[in-house]
C-alpha cells in the first residue's frame, strides 16, 4: 500500500472538513471534539473511497501520523491495540461501522482479500514470571509474623510496617492476588489505622504523590466545569449539573460531592459484563447506564448507621450475584486504596477512577483501562 495516500495532511487539505480542521488548528493549537470527529470521518472517507481494507496495523499508522500533524493530540484518543481483542478508538470504530453498513447494503466487497489478516490483529501475550511472595530473609520473615499477630504498640507497628514495605510492594503486585489474599498474609490492615498503613504503602510505590488530590483540586473544578456545561447531555445529569452551578460558594462541600457525581455524566461507561439467563441459560450482556456508574463511585448517605446499613446491603447484592465488592467513595452528611492493593476498579465507574488516577494523581500504570473518549478529555484537560 502507497505510503502517501496516508500522508494526513494532504488528505485533510483535499476536503472541506479537513480544511476547516487545519485552519483550527493554526489558529487555537489545540482541537475541539468536533474537529477531532472530522479528521477521522475524512480519513476513513479517503479509505472507503480508494476501497482500501486498512489493517489494524495500517490504523496505527494512520494514529501515529494524525498525532505527528497535531502534537497536542494523544494516540489513543484515536487508535488503542488490545492485545488478544479488538482494537479501540475513534478512527478504527468509525472505519468498522461504516464497514459494516457498507456490507449489509452489499455496497463493499465482500468477498475482497482484506488485510485485516495479514497484520498481527493482537500482541503475543508475553509471560510473566510471577514474583515470589516467599522470602528467606529470616528478619524479614520476623517481622511480618509479628505484623500478623499484633496490632499494638502502634509505634511499633509503624515502625515494623516500614521495614517489610518492600517485601510487600511485591506482594501486592502480583496481578493473581484478591482481596482476601491480601488480607490474609497482611491481617493488620483491618484495624481502625489502617488508612495510616495505605499511606505509608502509597507514599513508597508513588513518592511525592499523596497530597495530589488536595494540591490539585481547585485547578482540576476550574477546567472541569467548563467541559460538563458543554458535554452532559442527559437530562437526570442536566439538572444535577445546574444545581452544582447554583449553589452559594460557602456550600464548597456539596459542590465537589456533586463534581464527584457528575464524572460519570462527563465519562460515560463503555464496559460490558456478561451473565448467564438462570432460565433460558443463554449468555446476556449488560452496558452499566451513567446512574449504575454513579452508584457504584459514590456512596451519599446521612448518618453513621445508613452507612452500614447501606454497606451491608452491597454486600448481600454481591454475594447473591457472585460478584466481586469494588471500592466506591463514602460521603456521610445532610481514596487510593486500589493503587496500593493492585485492584481492579468497578467495571461500572472504571473510566472515572482511571481518570482520576491519572489526572489528580499523575500515575500511570500497564493495567490502566485504555478509552479514546478518556484519552481524548485528558488530552483536553492537559492542554492550556
């Protein structure tokens, strides 16, 4: 395939669309949504019009030159390999779909060699060597048996919670570990100071990073608003975004609880999780709604005991779906927890967390959940 017919710039220069997009972008130095959808609305117009059966490896490509042109621009807001799945991002999703249309009204062929196959469609898996949770350091081995059965002097435990900090690091990193192995080789973090423990563990695996969520919050309000004015759409979302908007500047606390809610507005759930009929025994597939999203972010409760109560109820609803309890935030009125423990977020409310992640706390991570809408609103929020 000629190289040139995939020179982005001559191609957006031949179209309406494109040049509107370029003169934006002289213009700003940075591209809107919309510019963004008629590059890759362009492109895949110049693919389909040339019949050209772009591989994945082609996409990526494409990607790398679209970020090369633009260079505010991210890769994966556009093209995002999955290893062992189907790629991701705006410009092969809308290359698919129109594919795909094309086909069922027999106006592509069907029957053409495509290169979708001649590319490598997924990674090869890699493997990992798992790291040993053993050690025999005898002093090590010492004093992680005390850590299991004490819990005070506190002093103490602090003290000998910092000496096995990088055996621990190990431990919890290995991606077969659940939430009951961690608490069973570390007890200790079911005491009431558990969170000073997490502290200590996060500071060690992401130094200088702790105090992000306090240092960066009225930045992040500022430019956060501006953009869920512009790109909350549903009404329920709406009307929780004006109420934010309305309220005095002394009621500060019922303001961010709100921002918390409306993330799931702003990143909308793109998961899906699979269950099986109990009566017709077929696999369903069900796409989380923003409200499923938000309810399993952000727990709002009034009092101490509705908290419990409202804890024990997620519980019960876990253990009769034979699911998993994720971490959410509990606000009682009228945290890094899964950076330290390696955890998987809520399928529900992933997008949001791994925002958060990686724009309060600036951590980045092999594991992240890879989203072009998510790549795309960081990128924005990232750019002056």
């Amino acid at each position: 395939m000629d190289k040139d017919m995939f020179d982005v710039e001559s191609i957006l220069k031949k179209s309406p669309k494109g040049n509107i997009v370029l003169s934006y972008f002289n213009k700003n130095n940075i591209l809107s949504e919309a510019c963004r959808k008629n590059i890759v609305e362009t492109i895949v117009e110049h693919l389909i019009e040339n019949k050209i059966h772009a591989s994945p490896k082609c996409m990526e490509n494409i990607a790398d030159s679209i970020v090369k042109l633009f260079n505010v621009e991210v890769k994966e807001a556009y093209f995002i390999n999955v290893p062992k799945k189907k790629p991701k991002g705006m410009l092969y999703q809308k290359y698919h779909n129109t594919i795909t249309k094309l086909k069922r009204q027999d106006l592509w062929e069907k029957n053409a060699k495509s290169n979708l196959n001649s590319d490598r469609l997924f990674d090869k898996s890699v493997e990992y060597c798992h790291l040993t949770i053993e050690t025999d350091d005898p002093t090590i081995l010492s004093l992680k048996r005390w850590l299991q059965f004490n819990v005070e002097p506190l002093e103490e435990v602090l003290t000998k919670w910092k000496q096995t900090i990088e055996h621990r690091r190990h431990f919890l990193a290995l991606s077969s570990n659940e939430i009951t192995d961690i608490l069973d080789h570390w007890p200790i973090y079911k005491q009431s100071y558990a969170h000073q423990l997490i502290d200590i563990d996060f500071e060690f695996i992401y130094p200088g990073k702790s105090n992000h969520l306090f240092d960066t919050w009225s930045t992040f309000v500022h430019k956060i608003i501006p953009f869920m004015t512009v790109k909350i759409k549903d009404g329920h979302s709406k009307d929780l975004l004006k109420q934010m908007l309305e309220l005095p500047e002394s009621d500060l606390e019922m303001k961010n609880v709100l921002i918390f809610g409306l993330l799931n507005s702003l990143i909308v759930p793109t998961s899906k999780t699979s269950y099986t009929d109990r009566e017709t025994k077929r696999k369903r597939y069900i796409k989380p709604s923003i409200a499923d999203g938000r309810e399993s972010f952000l727990l709002y409760v009034s009092t101490l005991n509705d908290l419990y109560v409202q804890i024990q109820n997620r519980i019960d609803y876990c253990f009769e779906t034979k699911q998993k309890l994720q971490l959410f935030i509990c606000i009682i009125g009228s945290n890094y927890v899964s950076c330290v423990f390696n955890l998987n977020y809520p399928h529900q409310s992933e997008l949001v967390w791994t925002f958060i992640q990686k724009f309060i706390f600036k951590i980045n991570t092999d594991s992240d959940v890879q989203c072009s809408s998510l790549a795309s609103l960081l990128s924005d929020l990232n750019n002056p």
